[in-house]
C-alpha cells in the first residue's frame, strides 16, 4: 500500500530527529561520544545535563507536531497550540538551513573567511557531530514546513489569498503603522551590532567569542542581519499596504520567518547568557545581552503585528470566514476517510 505524501513526510521528519536525540540522550547518560576529552563541555556536567534535556523536550515536540499536522484530529486543535510551536520551529531551524549550507560553500570554494585565531583551547564536539546534526535539522525543516504550509493551506488558506492591494479597508490602520514603526526603530540597534559583528568588528564581544570567531561565525552573524531586514519589510508591508502588487503570502512569510528567527534565536541567547559562567571569557557582555533582548523584542512585536493581520483578515468578512471554516471541514471528513 502506498502512504500519502503527508505520511512519507511525517516519517520523514521523524527519522531525522533520531540522530539528534539519540546523541542528547547518550550525553545525558554520560557519555562522551563525540566530545573530545579536553572539550569545555565536560567541565560543567549539571548545567551540561539540564541544556541537552531541554534540547530533548524540544526535538520531541518536532515529532509531535508532524504527527498532529498528519492525522485527521490535528484539524480540531486549537489555533495557538499549533501555531506557537511551528513559528519557534521555523524561527530556530531556518538559520540552520540557510547557514550551514552557506558554510559548506564557503568552504568548498575555499573562502577568505577567518578561521579562529586560537585560544589554545579544545573544540566542543567532533566536527562529524555538525554533520549529523545540522543535516538533521535541515530535513526536519524542510519536511515540517512543507506539512505545515500544507495544513495551513487547508484551514487557513483564505488569510493569506490575494495582493496587498486588494486587501479591504479596516479599521485600526494608525496602531498597526505605529507598531510597525516602533518595529524598525528597535531593530536599528541589534541590526547595527550584528552587522558589526559581521563585518569584523570585535567591539562588545567576550573574549571567548573573539578568539572562536571563524566561518560559522560571520556566516551567523550575516544571517541575522538578513533575517532582521526582512521582519522589518515584512511588517511594513503589512501595515502600510502600499506595495499593491505584493502577494499577502510574500508580505506574511518574511514577517512569519524574521519574526521567528530574531525572537527564537534572541530568547536562546539570553537563555544561553544567563547559563554562563561568572568571570569566565565566555559570558556576554553588556552590548551583546542588550542586542540580544533587542532583537528578541523586535520578533515579538513583528509576531504580533502578524497574528493581528491574520486575526483581522479571518474576521474581516463572514464570507470568508465561513468559506474558511467549510473548507476546514470538508478536508477533515477528505482527511478521515482517507485515514481510514
């Protein structure tokens, strides 16, 4: 019998956290598979335990959320458990997907980037370790993004019809201008350090960070940049409307995906900070706490603007929504009966 594309992607996704969490759960159980015998992570088991056994609970709600995007009763969850975890999926593996490929390249063709300037100290993890890993998360993104535009397109694929210039009138246009204002304002700082940082600069960054800095490095850093600029768009196509002949979809997916990236990976920093070792080379700065709660802040409120667009456009039109909603079902009675 042959499975449907959904399925084939549902155990697609599945597969590719294996190796990722088979990895997590070795560490956690105290091997060092891996893990060179000088590497800093050794150093701190506990702290060490607790980060891999929250990576775990992440990577285990990426099998969830391809099983509900899959089955028939995932039609039937509420809006907002589903919605929140694909955007900090998306927000946290496309950097991934976009940079390592990118660094492969600049490695193949034998790029100028700087390697880092040595510390004396031992590499964290094998360099076969990224492999797997990264490789994993790529075809977790790719798998779990096609389900989910897939499931998007069935419940909610009237948000997202037309151009920017169809879009009807509503009221509420001022506040969502302001916001998407005070969006571009704030993101002129972390956009500026970050670009900063990928340009060469050192200034505000540890002493840890300065002498680790090597392709992966700039390549983040460049991506954060990127991921900056297109939130800001994003939600300013949103709220001013003036490119008539950009498709809502173009507008939502780069407000959806910066949004995504500068707050997950923002949150992740501070996270990442507040773990760190007092007095050590590696614990952040000032400048580098300040432009990770910034970016962090600018995701949030592009997010927002965007679940106000959407909210807006379900309820802008009974037709619509009830268009909307018929569509639903009838692809939850298409989808039962293919289950069964």
């Amino acid at each position: 019998m042959i499975k449907s594309p959904r399925r084939v992607l549902c155990s697609v996704a599945v597969a590719s956290c294996l190796p990722y969490l088979g990895l997590k759960v070795a560490w956690i159980s105290g091997s060092h598979v891996g893990i060179p015998s000088g590497s800093p992570l050794l150093e701190h088991r506990a702290r060490m335990a607790a980060v891999n056994s929250l990576t775990v609970l992440m990577d285990a709600a990426v099998i969830l959320l391809a099983v509900l995007l899959t089955r028939p009763w995932g039609l039937r969850v509420p809006a907002w458990t589903l919605v929140f975890p694909v955007w900090v999926a998306t927000g946290l593996l496309v950097p991934i997907m976009t940079g390592f490929p990118l660094h492969l390249l600049l490695r193949g063709l034998d790029g100028t980037v700087s390697e880092p300037s040595g510390s004396g100290s031992e590499p964290f993890l094998h360099a076969w370790v990224f492999g797997v890993v990264y490789t994993g998360f790529i075809v977790q993104g790719l798998a779990l993004g096609t389900l989910f535009l897939l499931y998007a397109r069935d419940r909610w694929g009237h948000v997202w019809r037309g151009r920017m210039g169809e879009l009807p009138d509503e009221s509420g246009a001022s506040a969502r201008q302001t916001g998407a204002v005070t969006a571009c304002v704030l993101a002129l700082f972390p956009l500026v350090t970050h670009m900063m940082w990928a340009c060469g600069s050192t200034a505000g960054l540890n002493a840890g960070r300065v002498a680790d800095r090597d392709t992966d490095f700039y390549v983040l850093e460049a991506t954060f940049v990127c991921f900056a600029l297109a939130a800001v768009l994003g939600a300013c196509l949103l709220a001013f409307r003036r490119a008539r002949r950009v498709p809502v979809a173009a507008a939502l997916a780069l407000a959806w995906v910066g949004s995504g990236v500068l707050a997950c990976w923002g949150g992740w920093l501070v996270l990442a900070s507040l773990t760190a070792v007092a007095d050590s080379a590696d614990r952040p700065t000032t400048l580098m706490h300040l432009t990770y709660a910034g970016q962090m802040l600018v995701g949030f409120l592009v997010a927002a603007l965007v679940a106000r667009f959407a909210a807006g456009r379900s309820a802008g039109s009974s037709t619509g929504a009830s268009a909307g909603v018929s569509a639903g079902r009838a692809t939850e009675d298409l989808a039962t009966k293919r289950a069964a």
